[in-house]
C-alpha cells in the first residue's frame, strides 16, 4: 500500500471504525500516565504535566480541574478542563497540543464554553516556563491573547493572562493570574455531564448521527482492512466532538490508537470544521459541508512532513444505523480510494 493511500485509509478509520457505546460527556481516558511517559521530542516539555490533575481556586471558592490525557502516539496530547468557573456556572473545555510536520511548531487548538470560544495557536517552551499564544475566535469577537505559566517546583506552577491592545504598540495587558496546583486525580474520572445538557448544540446537529458506535464491514473491496474500533463522543458546554480510532496490535487483544479527531462549529470562520492527527503525527484539516439529504461532504488537507495531502470523505446516511462512507484522493486525477458500508451498534 502506497504511503498516499495509507494516510488516507488512517483518515477513513477516523470516520468510520466501531467501539463500544460512549456516555455523552465522557472522553475516553488512557492508560495511566506512568506506564507510558512522554518519550523526547517536541511536545517532551509537557512531561511534567504527567500524572494526576491540575487544580485552580478562584475567590468565590469554585474551583477548575484539568487533566492531561495522550494522544495516539508522542505526537499529541490533550487536555480536559472541567469545574465551575469563578462566577458560578459550570465550565468545560477541550484543548488539543500538537507537533504541525509543516509549520515545524507545537500548536494549539482549544474548544471553550465561553462564548463558544476556538483557540489556535503556537506554543513556546523556556527552562521553566511555557508560553502559549493563541488567537480566540468568540462570538461578537476576536481576540489575541497570550498565556504564560511559570513553575515553582514540580507541582505547582504561576499562570499570568494577558491580551494584547489595539493600537501601533500592539502591548500586552494582563488579565488575571492565577496559582495552579497538582493533586491525585480521582477515581474514576469526573463526570463531564451537565444537568439539563443533554445533546450536541444545533450548530452541530448535522453531526448527531455520527454519535455512538460503528461497525465496520470487511467486504470484497476492503479484504486487506483490520477489525477497528472507535468512539464518537460529545463533551457538553464545548459542545466538541471527538473521535478516538483504535486498531488491531500484535496480540489478539491488543488496541493500538491510531487517530484522535475533532469536529466541532468554528466561531471566526462560521462552518463546521474537522482536525485530525494520526499516530504517525500526520495532521488533517478541512470544512464539513452539509449536502441535500444530510450527507456529510469533508474537504481535508493533510501534511505528513513529506508531502500535502488532500483527500474527499464523504458520509451518506442511507437508513437508520447505517451509513455509506466514500473517500477521494485528489491528487492529478479524482480517484475513488475506499468505499465501505457501516452499522450503528445496538445501543448506540
């Protein structure tokens, strides 16, 4: 299998694989960190974030928790924040870190209840402090803030928010700051739910049916594909969507992740986007366009560090639990690559 069509069969797997059914609000959690730590590399400065989970204490007394979380491979990491935020109201937050092959950065892109706020942006690592420069996208508004956490020792660590001006200066403001303290995560890991928040956002209802678990068919087209299995689920307030995809290891019973996606509504751009990264630290990114009859069309670039990487999924709901997922490489010719038939798991 060529290395253009093997990319494009780890995106397909992202779409389309199966798992056991999700609880809407739960991200699928990893092993513990300290059987697998973060090997060198671009995103080994995270290292220190590894086990446990990360408190801050407001004024009021409420308090946020965030939780680091691996990707598929030592290419990204993710982060869950969840808690309630200083004036009262329950928080919840999904970020992404992650080595871009091409842009030769580490990045961010963030997913934050507040005014359905999307981060993106670069981060930049000192001997003991950790820069993150992002522009969010909110609603009514953009803004170009920057992020700077200082460590006092190994588990604690100074944040200080600042936002830059309008003007020729372009100065930065800050905006708050905050102590942040490490603690043993609890067991098993706090819920996500929230009371009377039960569904997807209606920006992201033509993505609804994806939610729940898939099983995919090895056909006559497809004899070289391996059992996969992955879950679709939806963290509320973020109202985000993220896909973990797992393939068949060496052992019978081995689960090897192979990709973690994200679709969710882009506040600034105003479409339904989908971001994804393969273990192989390939990134993929595109628009879901929505066509006549609720299929769902994803226009993706991808970037290996080798090569771009464009590629066409197109998903068609025929029948309740069941779906037609098409791919096209889009190369110097349009080119069918994979054509399966999937169906929703009882339950799901």
């Amino acid at each position: 299998m060529t290395a253009h069509r093997l990319a494009l069969s780890s995106l397909f797997a992202t779409l389309v694989a199966c798992s056991t059914t999700p609880a809407h609000g739960s991200i699928t959690q990893d092993p513990p960190p300290a059987a697998t730590p973060l090997a060198p590399g671009p995103l080994a400065g995270f290292a220190r974030m590894f086990p446990g989970e990360w408190i801050v204490t407001f004024a009021s007394g409420t308090s946020m928790f965030r939780t680091w979380q691996r990707g598929p491979s030592q290419h990204s990491l993710r982060i869950v924040t969840n808690g309630v935020g200083a004036g009262g109201d329950p928080w919840r937050a999904l970020e992404v870190v992650y080595w871009h092959p091409e842009r030769r950065r580490v990045c961010l892109l963030g997913f934050s209840c507040y005014a359905r706020g999307v981060e993106e942006g670069e981060i930049r690592f000192g001997d003991e402090t950790v820069q993150f420069d992002v522009d969010l996208h909110q609603v009514k508004a953009r803004r170009t803030l920057r992020t700077v956490w200082t460590f006092q020792g190994p588990d604690t660590y100074h944040a200080t928010l600042l936002e830059q001006q309008p003007g020729p200066l372009a100065d930065y403001t800050m905006l708050t700051e905050w102590d942040v303290h490490r603690r043993q995560a609890p067991v098993p890991p706090r819920s996500l739910t929230v009371d009377g928040v039960n569904e997807p956002s209606l920006l992201l209802a033509p993505l609804r049916p994806l939610l729940g678990s898939w099983e995919s068919r090895v056909d006559a087209a497809n004899t070289n594909a391996k059992p996969l299995q992955s879950t679709f689920e939806w963290m509320p307030l973020a109202d985000v969507i993220h896909a973990r995809v797992l393939g068949t290891g060496q052992g019978e019973h081995e689960d090897v992740p192979l990709l973690d996606v994200f679709l969710h509504h882009h506040t600034g751009r105003g479409t339904l986007r989908c971001f994804a990264i393969s273990n192989r630290g390939s990134v993929h990114e595109g628009d879901v366009r929505v066509l006549d009859g609720g299929s769902l069309q994803i226009e993706l670039q991808g970037h290996d560090g080798a090569q771009a990487l464009a590629h066409t999924v197109q998903l068609d709901f025929e029948a309740a639990g069941a779906m037609h997922c098409r791919i096209w490489g889009e190369g110097k010719e349009r080119r069918l690559q994979l054509d399966r038939r999937l169906t929703k798991r009882t339950g799901s």
